[in-house]
C-alpha cells in the first residue's frame, strides 16, 4: 500500500526535474556538479516520506543530465526505498504528467 504512495510522489517530485535548462543552471552552480535536494514529503496516508532527488551532468558539461529521485519510509518490516532515474537532454519532448505516465495513477 505504502509503495504505490511512495511511488506516486517520487514521480511527482522527480516531474518537477525535467527542464534541462533549469537543471543545468542547478548543476553549473555547485562547485561539484551536481545538485542535490532533499526534504520531508507527508503523503496522504500520513506517513512521512524522505525524498532525494540529484542531478549531475551525464558524461560531459552541456550534455544530457541524469536526474535521481530516492523516496523512503520506515514500516514494521524496516527501511524501505525506492528509486526513480531518468535522461534529460538538451532538446526533448516535455515530460508526461504522472497520471499520463505508465504505471501511475493520479493523486485525488
């Protein structure tokens, strides 16, 4: 049950990391190429998610950028993680909304 929330919002949040331009200033603006965010989600269930999402340069500067998304949450059987990754390059289409994707379901 928790999976699938988690799920969502880490597609949610990692939605949000697909404009190149956008990620690339991120990354040029951090002495070690990389940009890294990390916060507390609540979903609606009312368990406390720990989201992380990271972007780097995919090889070389200017090229495509790889885009990291961690979600996790503590339940009876312990940590659970899951993680997201995608390719975002200089030139793509705009990403799907979550509830566009494959495998998600929109939040109500």
């Amino acid at each position: 049950m928790h999976k699938v929330e988690a799920y969502n919002l880490l597609a949610e949040h990692i939605a949000y990391m697909t404009d190149y331009d956008e990620c690339a200033r991120r990354i040029e603006s951090d002495p070690v190429s990389q940009f890294v965010a990390k916060f507390v989600v609540t979903g609606q269930s009312g368990i406390e998610f720990r989201v992380r999402l990271e972007c780097c340069w995919e090889g070389k500067p200017s090229g495509s950028i790889r885009v990291f998304g961690t979600i996790g949450y503590t339940d009876v059987d312990g940590l659970v993680e899951l993680t997201q990754a995608l390719i975002v390059d200089p030139i793509s289409l705009p990403p799907p909304t979550p509830s566009q994707s494959p495998g998600f379901s929109a939040r109500q």
